[in-house]
C-alpha cells in the first residue's frame, strides 16, 4: 500500500467518525499492525497531511480533520468540461473549479473530496481533489493502439483526459486499431497511467454498428435491464381483473383513436372528441395508465427513476419500460382494452372556453390506429369523409387549429423548427435523410396533448383553493422561463448584422409579431433557429414560474407516462389527492420524491437530447462520406475567426471550410458582427449566405467534415 493510498484512508477514516482519533486507532481500522514497514508509512503518511493542513494534531495526540474547524472541505459530483473538473455540490452553488493538475486520479462521474484552494478569476472558486470518495462505474470507449510493445485505449470521449495502459492478457482478442470498450481497474497514484481492461470489442472505426454502440457507452445509456426487472415484468398478470374494470369509468364503446409516427411502437395517448347535448365540444385525451403496473419503489420504478426517459436514437430506441409494458400491456393498441388515465374536457365551441373538466381512471378500446401520414393526407385531400373516423379528424382537426390559434393570440410564441430523419437500410445504415416538419396532423395532437396537460397542471391549483392550503401541494410541473435580456439583446443586435430589422424582443407578443414578417421568406428558418437559442431550456421543477413559450400560467407532462418518468409521478400524485389531502408527513414526503424526480428527470432529459443529437450528427458525417468529391449548394450556418460552417442541401451535413482555403484574399474576422471580411476586396460571409461547396473529407470517428468553397451564390 503506497503513500497516497494511506493518506486517502486516513482521509476517509477522519471524514467518517468526525471526531479527534489516536494514531493507534486510525492504524487498527486501516489494519495496520505496529512496528512493520505499513507503520512506518502511516507515520510518514500522517505527517504529510498535516503539513499540507488537511488534518491537525492535538496536544494529546488525537488527529482530526483540519477542515471541520474551517469548513474547506467539499464533497461533490466531478463533471470534467474542457479538459478540466466542476464539482457541484449545492444546486445554488457556483460549481468548484479543479486545474487539470489538480484533478488527482478522479474522473468524469466520482464523488470526490475537495479541498478549496481560494477565490481567483471572476470570483470562481478553485479547488483539489484530494480524495475519491466513490468511483463511478466507468465504460470507456476508445481505440486499442500498440506503441513499444504496450497496448494502450486512447479515449473517444474527451472526458477521460489520458491514455490507458491495457495488459496484454487484459485485450480480450482486441488488436491495435480496435475500437473497444473498457473498464476502469485501478489507478492511484497520479504520475502513472491508469489501468483498463477491455469488456467488448465494438468492431472497426467508422463502422455504422460501432459507432453506434460507442453513442450508447460515450452518454452512459442503460441499454439492457437489470435481470430483477426482467423478471418483475414477467410476473405481471397480462389479463386485467373484472374488479378493477368495474371501479374505473368504461369508455369502451367511445370512439377512440391514435395517432402517431409510422415507426412508433409505444402508443401512450388516444384521442376522441363528440359534440354534446348541449352544443359544446367534449374532447378525451386518454393515457395509458402506467402507475397500476409500475408501482412505487417497485424495482421497474426505480429503473425507470434512473433512465428517466426513453431514448430515441436514429437507429434503435433505449426504452424506459421494459418492452412487456411499453409495447404491450401499456400500449393502447387498437380493439385491446387498456387501463388508461382520461382527461374530459368540456369546451365552449364559440369562445374556445374550458367550462368543466374531468380527471378519471378509466378502461377504452381504441377503434383504429393512425399514423400522421395517413391523417395529413386525408386531412390535405379535400374530399368528403367515408366513414365516422374520417368524418372525426375532419372536426378534430377544425377543433385543433381553433385552439392552436387562440393559444398563440394569447401569449404562445409560434415557432417552427424542422428534424432531420433518416432512410436506412437492412443494416442500419443511412440512405437519405428529410426534413420533418410539423404539419396539421402533428398539430392536431400536439393542442391536444397540450390541452390535457395545462387542465391537469390547473386542477392542482384548483385543489389547493378548494381545500383552503396555505402551501402548494407537491406537484411536477414543466416551467420554461422568459429569456435573459442579453440574451435577446445580443441575438436583436446579430440581426441587424445580417440587415434582418429587428427592435427589441421584450414580451411573446412582439416574438410573434417580428416572426410573422418572415411568413414565406428564405431568411425564416434562419430567424427562428436563432430565436429558439435564445430562449431559456424548459426543465421540470416543484415550483410552478409558468411556461413561457407556451405562454401558460401552469403546465405539466401528463401524457406520456410509458416514455418520461415525470409523468408517471404526475399520475402517482393525481390518484394519491383524488383520494383526499394526505397529513402533514405524507406531503413532506411527496415533497421529496418530486424534488428528487424533477432534478432526475431533467438531467436525464439532457442526456437523452445530446445522445440524440450525436445520432443525427453521426448519420449526416455517414451520408458525408458516402459523398466525397461532389459538389452540393448550402447554407452558411456558422461564422467563426477559422473558418466558415456549412450545411449542405439535401443531405444536410454540416462541414469547415477552412479559412486558410479562402484564398482569393485575406479574410479577417468581425466578431461584433460575425462575420469574415475580405482586407482587400471587402467581400463578406456571413450566416444564411448561400454557397457552392465540395466535400473533400470526412473523418467519421471525429464527426468532422472538411470541405472546399466552390462558389458563392448570395
């Protein structure tokens, strides 16, 4: 046992008892016997620490920690950013800075001890780790390379700042050039390398199935369930109990329909809508009521706690449920009766008016299963329904755009953003992409689900006046906050750049009213992609600040309990006050299981978003590749002082064109105004120029694409 290793202990042994301790005791918990070497060491070991004002010595020779008389130790979670550490450790903390020297032998994920170091630079405060409380389970992906008769991993993932060595016998018939995945086995002294071992052999690099795999490793998805969820799902009875049909509210016999994407196996949500006696619009979005067969702290909930959401990557989607419920007993297939969760509310046609609402446990039978291609179709047609379902969408979708109208005349911005999807082949990989955009199908069941959601959130609200509450019942609610001034200064001040006028953006009502002058115009999905950059992220959180892109004063996620665990505590909580105001305790701990499950969720949700992302990436660097040499028009997405970026037609890669190869001038960089202009002929790039480039070269592995300015068009 080394040096480092004794004073870690001693460290830990100190941080644990908290109170003063004997040397022979320290050395009897570390099971270090007395006058051996190891004795000696602890003895050299101790003395370090307090040299180094980590621990203090007593006049009765009783050891503690330094840092429980001065508060200078921290405990937290290292995050590694550019190539260097934040350990957050309070939620209303600015994060503690670690140097990369400073970093000891801890990674991305560790809880880590922190000493403070003092305040520097912009009052950021710095830090050394001087212990690893817990490691996390590292997976590291990588490529084997052989240097001098060693094997080493040399990391994709930047957030593994070094090399690894692997032991020969360690390889598990991996060979230089092998893109692998590892674990970590030891490292504890800082001036060596760490150890890995290989687990899985990925393949080749570039590979569409190692790649794809390294997606999975590099953003720590749970691809597989642990074998007690597997065998918790297996024993969940597949017949639903008379009983329990009995006691919810039958809608079997409504016309209830879904509507999703032609791919989608998890149906959530159904849909029907009736005009009523008297004259009014009843409209039933109905759920799939995940919380009668996941039950709380049951081993499926506390899985689908740890992935809170499903993932969907281009090629494969990493499910939050396991597939018995999510594509299954939960999913509200066609002429199957399902439990469901229904919202039924009742609107006056004319004033578009939420009269009365229902919140029910109900059983349906949904009557046919639509995909949006089918509905936009008939919808775009024009021609007379032939049958009830039909005639339906024919009203629903009338219904929906009423409301879509109305919600955007009272504060909802209207912006529109197109996502790019795939053709793939038998092997997964890419053959074209498309743009998706939202149409009057998606948008019939996106008010929908809207409408559904803002009643849930207000019934909450409702609750508390009824019962005369003075504090706010726990609750999840979805907030996105109004946009940092700045923010929506710098991006008004980035217009004007481009010639595009803009005033400044204060309120929803004037985003929308700057957005509807580019209705029809090429500069359009340009003004949009940079208002959206500008707005805050929405999160889930207990305090209800309202959405502000939707423009309601309360919100929730109710609709999509199979795929986003916050809906599933939403449902949780809704039956949990249909059935009265629980005490005092009850509450308190309700109020912990949303504050856990909202901070959850929306670092969950990131994740899945940045593994999405780097999906699509990866299938356009694929597509790139697959077109090296030819030319494409494009749109200059990104201005910067090397270089401009691209993204090309049709195929809609984004690639450099290196400022070095602009060579009919000296191009120099405007970095108020973004842009790059010429020192002799004045000529000027900026964002949303159209151009004509040349892909030269892709490197897959690197996700980067490097092409050649062919031409400039505008």
């Amino acid at each position: 046992m080394d040096i480092n290793k004794i004073e870690q202990k001693v460290i830990s042994i100190l941080r644990d008892t908290g109170g003063p301790m004997r040397l022979q005791e320290i050395a009897r918990r570390i099971n270090i016997p007395a006058k051996t070497p190891l004795y000696s060491s602890l003895l050299k070991a101790v003395e370090n620490l307090i040299s180094s004002g980590i621990i203090s010595r007593s006049s009765r020779r009783r050891y503690h920690l330094q840092e429980y008389l001065n508060d200078t130790l921290i405990t937290g979670i290292l995050k590694i950013e550019h190539n260097k550490g934040l350990v957050y450790y309070d939620k209303n903390k600015q994060p503690i800075t670690i140097k990369r020297k400073n970093l000891y032998t801890a990674f991305d994920g560790d809880k880590v001890l922190v000493k403070l170091l003092g305040v520097k630079n912009k009052n950021r405060q710095y830090g050394e780790v001087i212990e690893i409380v817990s490691r996390a389970e590292h997976r590291i992906i990588g490529t084997i390379e052989k240097d001098a008769g060693l094997y080493f991993l040399v990391p994709s993932d930047d957030r593994y700042y070094l090399d690894f060595v692997v032991p020969s016998k360690k390889l598990k018939r991996a060979t230089h050039g092998s893109r692998v995945v590892a674990k970590l086995v030891e490292w504890e002294d800082p001036n060596k390398s760490p150890i890995a071992e290989v687990v899985e052999v990925l393949g080749n690099v570039g590979d569409i199935g190692t790649e794809a795999e390294r997606i999975i490793y590099e953003f720590r998805l749970p691809k597989e369930f642990p074998d007690k969820v597997i065998e918790e799902a297996a024993q969940i009875p597949e017949r639903i109990p008379q009983s329990e049909i009995k006691r919810r509210v039958d809608l079997r016999d409504k016309l209830i329909i879904t509507i999703d994407p032609i791919d989608a196996k998890d149906f959530d949500d159904a849909v029907s809508l009736e005009k009523i006696p008297n004259g009014h619009y009843l409209l039933g979005v109905h759920v799939a009521d995940v919380s009668y067969y996941v039950k709380e702290k049951s081993e499926i909930d506390k899985e689908a706690f740890r992935r809170g959401t499903s993932v969907y990557l281009v090629d494969q989607v990493i499910p939050m449920l396991p597939e018995k419920l999510s594509n299954d007993l939960c999913s509200l297939r066609p002429n199957r009766v399902r439990l469901t969760y229904s919202v039924l509310m009742e609107f006056d046609p004319k004033a578009l008016k939420l009269v009365k609402y229902q919140i029910v446990e109900s059983v349906i039978k949904s009557k046919k299963r639509l995909n949006y291609d089918q509905v936009y179709e008939f919808l775009k047609s024009g021609r007379a329904p032939k049958n009830e379902i039909e005639a339906l969408l024919l009203e629903m979708n009338e219904f929906a755009q009423k409301l879509r109208k109305k919600r955007f005349s009272e504060g909802g911005i209207e912006f529109e953003t197109a996502e790019v999807r795939f053709v793939l082949d038998e092997n997964k990989n890419p053959l074209s992409a498309f743009l998706k955009e939202s149409t009057i199908a998606t948008q019939l069941i996106e008010e929908f689900m809207l409408a559904a959601n803002r009643t849930v959130a207000k019934h909450i609200q409702k609750l508390k006046v009824k019962h005369k509450l003075k504090s706010e019942l726990p609750f999840v609610y979805r907030v996105h906050d109004q946009p940092e001034p700045e923010k929506i200064k710098s991006v008004v001040n980035f217009f004007k750049s481009l010639d595009i006028p803009a005033r400044n953006l204060v309120s929803d009502k004037a985003i929308n009213k700057f957005l509807k002058l580019f209705e029809g115009k090429p500069e359009k999905p340009i003004v949009h992609q940079l208002l959206i950059r500008a707005m805050q992220k929405a999160i889930y959180s207990p305090e209800n600040i309202g959405h502000y892109g939707l423009g309601f004063q309360y919100y929730t996620h109710f609709t999509s309990p199979i795929r986003r665990y916050p809906d599933l505590v939403v449902h949780r909580l809704l039956k949990k006050y249909s059935a009265g105001i629980p005490d005092e305790d009850e509450l308190n701990r309700l109020s912990r299981i949303v504050d856990v499950a909202s901070d959850q969720s929306s670092e969950r949700e990131i994740v899945a978003m940045e593994a999405e992302r780097e999906s699509v990436h990866l299938m356009l660097t694929l597509l790139a590749s697959e077109n090296v040499g030819k030319e494409f028009t494009g749109t200059i997405s990104g201005v910067t002082n090397f270089g401009l970026f691209v993204v090309l037609d049709g195929i809609f890669s984004e690639g450099l064109i290196p400022i070095r190869d602009l060579i009919d001038d000296y191009y120099i960089y405007d970095e108020r105004n973004i842009r790059l202009v010429g020192r002799r002929k004045k000529k000027v790039y900026k964002f949303g120029d159209r151009v004509v480039a040349r892909i030269v070269e892709v490197d897959v592995e690197k996700r980067k694409t490097w092409l050649k300015l062919v031409d400039y068009l505008s």
